[in-house]
C-alpha cells in the first residue's frame, strides 16, 4: 500500500493498493464463535485469482466448499483494475465469473478451484442465495447478469445459475450458454444487484419460495425501477411486477434488508 498517497488524500484506499494478478492468494479461515469443534484459524494458500463477492458457503465431510464471483490471474498491478478512473473501460476489465473452491480443512489446503457448473460463459456478478443457504448447500446461485458469451460488458439482467447440478461442459470465447435461465432488459437498460426476499409464510427450506427483486436504469429515459421475479416461475418469463420511479438514481452496491 502506498501509504504517502492514501495519508495526504491524493488516493482513495483503493487506489493506493497494488498487487500481483499473477501471484498465489491467502485464504484466511476463522471459526465461528459458536463452533463447537474448537478449530483454529487457518491459511491457505489458493491459485491466483481475484475474489469480488462471495455468494455463500459451507462444510461438507471436513471440506469447505464457497462459491464467488471474481477475475481469473491478469496481469494487473492496480487492486481495482480498470475500473478505476471517470468510467469503467470494458475493453480492459476482466470478465467476471462465478467460482467454485474447495478446501480441505484436513490438510490445509486448496484442492480444487474452477469456474461453478453451471456458468459457463455467464458475466455476472453480485451473486447470492436465498438468505436460508448463506452457509448451506444452496442449488441455485442469482446474480447481475452481462451476457452469455464470455464477454466482459456492463450489467443489463439477471441469471439463475444451478451450480450443484448444472452442465459442467467448457465453452469457448463467443459461444452462448442456452442452458442458463437468464433474463434481459433490452438496449440500454442496466440491472444493479439484486437481492432475494422469502415468500411471507413459505417454506424456508424451499429455494424457490421467494422473490427477487433488482434495481434496474433506463439510459434512454434517465429513469430507474425495481423490478420483482419469483423464483418459482423461470426468470426468462419475466418479472411479475416493475415499478418505476419519478427520475434516476445512481447505480447502486449492496442491499441490506
């Protein structure tokens, strides 16, 4: 970290940090207070990667297992890549996809790391579960969807992406993945990062019994909306209701609640 910089207020923190895209990560695992196994926090070393968000995860036969969405090794030297600056270049971002990694507790290491099932060829990001799954094995993963080839290109519908189950088959740069059940707004349009709301009196052991719900921008009209999906239905039908608001609002991270 370029600490002159950040100190004197030239730089955000971010813009102040540099790393190798080409280099292993650390994994820091720390127990949860209520773990009853008294394990220790542990360090693992991964392939290299960027992790952006993780989705969820959870142990299964004394591995932890996560999914993420993030950059495959670059050779970039800024934290934050090319989206630094008056506007994102996509010609210079890394497409982002969803990964899967594994971890054996046992032996302290990465066994596996690799695009999910499932993904192929999906831009996305901002993914999650149904709130029920953030630390369970969860079928379905949502997420902000760019496109389908393998492109890196701003955010404009949103994906299910059946990551235990799903094809698991590589595609090559440019082929579209008919297999994802994905919906998009249309030219001009952007989605921002959804977030899944349980049905009122549903089945909280049921994934599919909840809403979606995702901001999303009309360039055209300079107008924002939400708009709502349930998950019982595929998203390519479309969303059951879309609200728009009386002017646009900036493109929004991370809802809460």
């Amino acid at each position: 970290m370029n600490q002159a910089d950040f100190i004197s207020g030239m730089k955000g923190p971010a813009a102040s940090l540099k790393m190798d895209g080409r280099a292993n990560v650390n994994c820091r695992i720390f127990p949860r207070p209520t773990n009853t196994k008294k394990t220790e926090p542990i360090s693992v070393e991964v392939p290299p990667c960027f992790s952006i968000h993780f989705s969820h995860g959870y142990e299964e036969d004394d591995k932890l297992i996560a999914y993420f969405s993030g950059w495959p090794p670059s050779d970039s030297k800024d934290f934050l890549g090319a989206w630094g600056g008056h506007s994102p270049d996509f010609l210079k971002i890394p497409i982002t996809l969803i990964w899967r990694i594994v971890i054996d507790l046992k032996k302290k290491e990465c066994i596996s790391l690799k695009v999910a099932d499932g993904s192929a060829n999906a831009c996305a990001e901002h993914p999650l579960v149904h709130p029920n799954f953030n630390n369970k094995k969860a079928h379905n993963v949502y997420a902000s969807l760019s496109n389908l080839v393998g492109d890196s290109s701003p955010p404009c519908g949103f994906c299910r992406l059946r990551i235990e189950d799903g094809d698991d088959s590589f595609l090559r740069e440019g082929e579209y993945n008919n297999d994802i059940d994905a919906y998009f707004f249309g030219t001009r349009i952007f989605s921002g990062e959804p977030l899944i709301v349980p049905k009122h009196g549903g089945d909280p052991t049921n994934e599919d019994e909840a809403y979606l719900l995702g901001m999303f921008y009309d360039a055209v009209k300079d107008r924002s909306g939400l708009a709502i999906f349930d998950l019982e239905r595929n998203l390519k039908e479309g969303p059951v209701a879309k609200m728009y608001l009386k002017s646009g609002v900036p493109h929004g991270l991370h809802g809460c609640f």
